[in-house]
C-alpha cells in the first residue's frame, strides 16, 4: 500500500485518493460517497461545526447558523488575510481552510485506517491569473494550511497532469490527450503525451507538452446564469424613481458563492431599505428584502447551480422558488443560459488555442479529448473546445474522482 495520499482540495467538491492494490482508489468521505462537498457550516442553535452534505441539509432545514462554501476561492486574494462573523466571534479565513482541510484529513484516515502524513495536493495551473506573486502565495497559503493539520511532507501537481495520470492507466496504446479539467473555480488544461508504458516513470516533464489555464469554472457559470434569469426576479436592472439602476452590488453579492454573506450585513440591510423606498418596482424590491431577511441567498444559489446541471441534459428546467414570497415557478432555458455564459466559454476556448499555439501542436495532432471537473459537463463548454480539435475523440473520465486518483498514483512516484 502508498505510503501517501492524493489530496483534491476543489471549489466545489473534495476528494482523497489512496493506491492499494486490488481496492478502489477514492476513499469514501460522507455516506459511502467519495466526494465531500466543500461545504462548513456553523450551526448556530446547537452549536455545532457540520461539513458537507449535512453540513448543507442543516443549513437547507433552517437552523440558524452561517453556511461557508467555495473555500478554495480565498486562496491568493486579499480576502485570506481577512476574517468573518461566527457566533458573535471573528474566525480568519485561513482557521476556517484549516477547520475543512483536517476534517477531509480525519475522514480519509478514518476510512484508510492509517494516518497520512504525506500528500501531493492537486492545485490548478493558476490559482490566479496574470499574477505570478498571488499564484506563489495561494500555493504556499495551502501548503502552510495544510501543514498546520498535521501534513509532514507536501507535494503538488497540477490538477489535468493528476487527471492524464488516471487516463493513462486505463489506455492501451501511445496518445496525444488534450486533458480539460473543468472545476468550481477554474478551467485548466494540459496536453500530455501519455502511453502505458510510461507510466512507471518518474520524471515526466518530458511528456508535458504545455499546460495552460483561466480563472473561470462552475461557480462562474452559476452566476451568470442567476445574473441573466434570477435575480431580475428580486428587481436586478429595474430602476429607481430618479432613473436611476438599483445598485447591482447586492445580486452580485448573492449570486457569487463565496460573498454571499456580505448581503446579510446591517449596513446592507439599512441601505437596502432606503433603496426600496426609492423603487419603481417596489413588489422585486420587497421580495429581495424578504430573500436577504431569511438569509435564503445560499439556498437560491444552490438552485440555480442544480439549474446549470440540469441544462446539461435538458433544453429547460423548472426551478420551484418557494422559499420566496410569493413563492414563484421559473423555467431556465439553456438559450439564456448559453447567451449568459458566452463570454466565458469564448475566454475558455481562447485558452486552449493558446495551449495549442504555446506547444506548436495542430488540431489534428491531438488524438483525444479527456474531460473531467464537475462543471465539464456544460454542453456550450463542450461544444467550443470541441471545434477547436473537430478531428480528437471525446472521452469522459470520472468528473469527481479523476484528479483525487491521479494525485494518488503521483504520491506513489512522489512518496513510494
């Protein structure tokens, strides 16, 4: 058995990774489930720290308490350095990736029946985009956190090189593999030259032809998506008496996982009241009031991600918003949707252009497509990185579990 463990600290979703022979990889974390939504909440009645699906159904069953998620988007911003409210008392940011990293710690070793003192952590190819300076401080942010946990020994990876290492132990013959990691936070691509028997070896730097990556993942998509047709519902570009737009600071605030909480503010509160006043549209205005009131933006976000994820199949889905007053039925169409994203599947597509350029590959070069991340099943996604190799052979890899094995086979190499 490794001595190590693979660690996919994601945006959305976490996992951990094992290699033992004859036994599955991916270490089950909650209910037998081998993702951990990367979810704390503080439940503030019974005073208790609750952590993924139960952290999530405790918050969705109405005890008061604050819900965080979207950890992973602290990293390299300003925000680490900063603090939040529990229970009357200030939590740093960097306490509260700690609280999460050694609860996936504790699970992991609590389903291995061992202690992990050693990891290779999966981190994208740019926690930040063009700046170097952020990008070395989230690296090291995650390596001081996850040290601070009990983490002797730390490696990292980028997550599509992890993802081409668990393509490659599933092929039989050389391939050129254009490796789309799409996450919670960010689009991340590789173009790896993978062949069975390369497997074993330990230097692969040789076989990366080019790695390339842009800050826009799931949680993107799901804002745009509440931007374009939620949040008019709660009076988003409807107009004050003067003429005027309604501040957007307040639905961008909801519709961005990790700033949620800055709409519960008593300042915002006071502000919003004198914005209501001033409305043309009081009955939007109201229903927003009444939203933040409930402090019920988390659980509009979460309905509108299942939105997202149902346009992946379907061309419309129905939200049932009844926790609103009044409750309202609202039909997402994946039009809209596409029209709303466009923008940032056109920033995505340019990416993988340049990695193309960048390696002084042709299209046509590439023989495969391995799409993974939770969010690479969005079908205009697909469909622009697609065109771009028309002639490369799509495959689908497991989108939670791909990264969290290919950092486990690369903590064997790393670790033994």
């Amino acid at each position: 058995m490794a001595n190590a463990c693979g660690v996919d600290f994601g945006t959305s979703n976490s996992t951990v990774g094992w290699v033992r022979p004859n036994l599955p990889t991916m270490l089950a974390l909650e209910d037998g489930k081998t993702t951990l939504p990367s979810v704390v909440f503080f439940n503030a009645e019974d005073e208790e720290v609750s952590y993924g699906r139960a952290g999530l159904a405790a918050y969705l069953a109405g005890y008061e308490g604050r819900l965080m998620r979207s950890l992973k988007s602290l990293l390299g911003t300003s925000l680490i350095d900063g603090q939040t409210e529990v229970g009357g008392r200030a939590l740093p940011f960097r306490l509260l990736l700690a609280q999460f990293i050694g609860e996936l710690k504790r699970r992991a070793e609590l389903a291995a029946g061992r202690e992990f003192t050693s990891a290779v952590f999966g981190r994208p190819v740019f926690f930040i985009d063009d700046s170097s300076s952020a990008d070395r401080l989230a690296e090291d942010t995650l390596a001081a956190v996850a040290r601070s946990v009990g983490f002797k020994d730390i490696a990292f990876q980028f997550e599509p090189i992890a993802a081409a290492f668990d393509y490659e132990s599933q092929i039989g013959r050389e391939e050129l593999v254009l490796i789309a990691d799409i996450g919670g936070g960010t689009s991340d691509f590789s173009l790896v030259r993978l062949a069975p028997e390369r497997v074993r070896n330990s230097e692969r730097r040789d076989d990366i032809l080019a790695t390339g990556g842009v800050h826009i993942g799931g949680t993107d998509f799901d804002k745009y998506l509440s931007l374009s047709s939620v949040m008019p519902l709660f009076g988003y570009g409807s107009r004050l008496n003067n003429g005027s737009e309604v501040p957007s600071s307040y639905y961008f605030n909801l519709a961005t996982w990790h700033t949620i909480n800055l709409a519960y503010t008593k300042k915002i509160w006071v502000q919003l009241a004198d914005v209501c006043r001033d409305a043309r549209e009081a009955a939007k205005m109201a229903r927003l009031q009444d939203l933040i009131e409930q402090r019920a933006g988390h659980w509009l976000a979460m309905q509108v991600e299942q939105g997202k994820i149902g346009l992946s199949d379907a061309a419309e889905v129905r939200l049932e918003l009844d926790r609103i007053a009044p409750p309202e039925t609202l039909v997402l169409r994946r039009e809209q949707f596409d029209a709303a994203i466009g923008h940032l599947c056109g920033s995505v597509e340019q990416t993988v252009l340049n990695l193309l350029r960048d390696a002084g590959v042709r299209p046509d070069q590439v023989d495969t497509v391995f799409f993974t991340g939770g969010s690479s099943g969005v079908r205009l996604l697909r469909e622009k990185i697609g065109a771009v190799v028309p002639g490369a052979r799509r495959v689908e890899g497991d989108l939670f579990g791909s990264i969290g094995a290919g950092l486990a086979l690369d903590a064997v190499r790393k670790f033994g």
